[in-house]
C-alpha cells in the first residue's frame, strides 16, 4: 500500500508541528508550509494526495489558494480540508463555496482530523485510505481501534497498536528499531532504541495468547518485520 502524502498548511508554528507529528502517527507523509505562496510551490513540487488548509494564512490566504487550486486542472480534484477559527468564518466559508472538501473549526481533535482525512480519501482516493486492514489472520480497525487474530479480539495498549498498524501497513520489510521510533513515536521525542524492544515484547505477548505463533520476526542487529501473507 503506498503512503499518502499530506501537505499541512499552516502558519502557528506549533499546531503544524503537533499536526505533522500526529498525521506521521497516522501513518501519513506529512510535509508543512507556513503560507499560502509556499503553499502553492509545494503542491506542485511534492503532489500531495491531501491538503489541509488553513485558512487565515500570510501572503496568500487559504481560501485564495483553494480557489487557485481548483482553478487547474492539475489541481482540480485534489482533496482540501479546510481549517477555520472558531465563530463565524465556518459559515462565511461555506457560503463563499471555495471548493473545499471539508471544514474543521478550531479547536478541534487530531483524532477529529485524522477520521475527516480517511473520510475525505475514502470518498476520492479509495485506494488509498483503507480503514481495516488484513494480513494474514490479523485485522486491524484503524478507525474503532479493534485488533482481531483469528476473530479473537486482542486488546492493545496505545503504543502497540501503533506499532502493530505500521508493522501491518508494510507487511514484510524491515524497520530498524531507529525507523519504528520516529514512526510510532515520533522524530522530536526522545526514547531509548530498547524501549522499541520492550513494546514488540507486550505485542507480541498479547497477539500470541492463544499459543498462536509469532508473526513479528526479530532480524539481527536490522529490526523488525511483520511476517505474515498479505
Ligand atoms: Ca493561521
């Protein structure tokens, strides 16, 4: 499964690091710009699949650049979920009909955003957003947080079933304990390479309760990998 590309634009430095941090969580490739120029350049340069879109922004105003996006042809059917403050620029929004595919106001949830994300690419990449996903005899419900093997639920700390989603979205490579901390964890959090080791250990303990056999395979001084047939 390919990874989406989401571009983040926004210009309050630290909600664009708490979403990218978030949406890396999700499993997203996540990349920001800090205003509506930048915006533009790095739509072309990095052809996103997704754009959230603030819509107060400097130089270039989100709703200009959602109007020049859908302008192209190019850009037509990209997908935009638009950010908002919170008051009236919701309704003020909706009436100017900018194109958006959807709006969130502030404050709102990164959970609240990562469902619109899957929702909104559901609807116009299908391929790309899969809410549940097999391998194997695993299944994993990204949206009702349920683990299944072999139809038993397994119950999952947050961390594991972070872990267990990205082992599942790349079935059979190799992550070195490095890559699953800045997946899972995140880049700007510091945690010792072992700790990665202390989670595989609770995953795998919960998803071989049954006696069932290990789907996590160790690979020497490389990593982990999620070993099943996909
Ligand atoms: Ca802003």
């Amino acid at each position: 499964m390919t990874v989406p590309s989401i571009l983040v634009v926004e210009d309050e430095d630290a909600l664009a690091t708490l979403l990218q941090y978030n949406l890396e969580k999700e499993g997203y490739q996540v990349a920001v710009a800090q205003d509506g120029e930048e915006a533009l350049v790095q739509v072309d340069e990095r052809q996103p699949d997704l754009i959230v879109l603030d819509w107060m922004l400097p130089k270039v105003s989100g709703i200009e650049v959602c109007r020049r996006l859908r302008g192209r042809v190019e850009t037509r059917n990209l997908p935009i979920i638009m950010l908002t403050a919170r008051g009236e620029e919701t309704d003020r929004i909706r009436g100017l009909d900018t194109g958006a595919d959807d709006y969130l106001t502030k404050p709102f949830s990164t959970v609240e955003l990562a469902a619109r994300i899957r929702a909104v690419l559901r609807r116009i990449r299908p391929g790309l957003a899969e809410d549940v996903l097999r391998r194997g005899d695993l299944t994993i419900d990204r949206v009702a947080h349920r683990v299944k093997r072999n139809g038993r639920e397994i119950h999952l700390g947050p961390t594991e079933f972070r872990l267990l989603s990205h082992l599942m979205q790349h079935p059979g490579r190799v992550f070195s304990r490095e890559q699953l901390l800045d997946a899972v964890w995140g880049s700007d959090v510091y945690v010792e390479a072992r700790t990665v080791d202390v989670h595989v250990g609770r995953l795998r303990k919960a998803l071989m309760k049954d006696g069932e056999t290990d789907p996590i395979r160790t690979v020497r001084s490389a990593g982990y990998s999620l070993d099943v047939e996909s």
